[in-house]
C-alpha cells in the first residue's frame, strides 16, 4: 500500500515527465512525426515509432507490476492520433495504479522510474531531431 506521500510525489513526477514529452511534441506537424530521430542513421527510428514503443513500455510494465498477462500491441503502421491515444492510456493505466490500495511502493516506483527515464530520454531525442525536409513537390502537368 502506497502512503499519501509517495503516492502523491510519484503521480506529480508521472505528470511533470508527461508534459514534457508534449512540450517536445508541440508544433510538430504530421509530416514531422514521420520524420526521423537519429539523422544520418540508417533504420532509425520516426517519432511516431519512437512513441508508440513508448506506449508499448509502459503498457507492458503495467501488465507486469499488476501481474497480468501482456498483451502484444496491434500490428501495422502506427499513426499520430492512435499513438497518442496509446500514450493517455498507458499514463491512465499507471495512475489507476498508484491509487490502488493494493499497490506495492517498489514496484510502484520501479514503474514511475521507467515511465520518467523513457519519456525524459525521448522527449530529448524529439527536440535534438535534425529537422525535417521538406514533404516532395510535384509540378502540375497538363495545365
């Protein structure tokens, strides 16, 4: 069982990771959530694998602290809005865990731990992103 302190002070570090992975996200257009994280990397990946391997993180560190079976994300290519609401869930499913009565503190800060560490890690990758080029223009034939 998670006293009011703890739970408390992991919740606002869940929050304050949370908000700067979106700060990071903010003002990126489609076009850049496809663009790349690594430049010059052969494979590397766009930010939106790079966030929906975050979601699956956490989506799994939530199965394994609450002892549950994991179950494998959707295959296909990952897009912006369902990653991000991948992201919301996985964040709701960490809260919902903190709050149980049942909740152990180790294992409670094991997860915020790797929650934190992920998102600070990405969120910096996204702002050092080398910029996008631009999407390919096509010149207008026929007219």
């Amino acid at each position: 069982m998670l006293d009011d302190a703890l739970r408390a002070a992991l919740t606002a570090r869940i929050a304050e990771s949370r908000a700067a992975l979106l700060a990071a996200l903010e003002g990126l257009t489609e076009h850049d959530f496809a663009g790349s994280l690594d430049e010059g990397q052969t494979g590397s990946q766009t930010v939106v694998q790079a966030l929906a391997a975050l979601a699956d993180s956490e989506r799994r560190e939530n199965a394994e602290v609450r002892g549950e079976p994991d179950t494998p994300p959707t295959p296909g290519r990952p897009l912006p809005p369902q990653v991000i609401h991948a992201l919301a869930g996985a964040s709701y499913r960490s809260r919902r865990y903190l709050e149980d009565p049942t909740a152990d503190p180790a294992s409670a800060e094991v997860l915020v731990d790797g929650i934190v560490a992920r998102e600070t890690s990405l969120a910096e990758r996204i702002r050092r992103r080398p910029p996008t080029p631009p999407p390919p223009v096509f010149p207008m034939v026929g007219r």
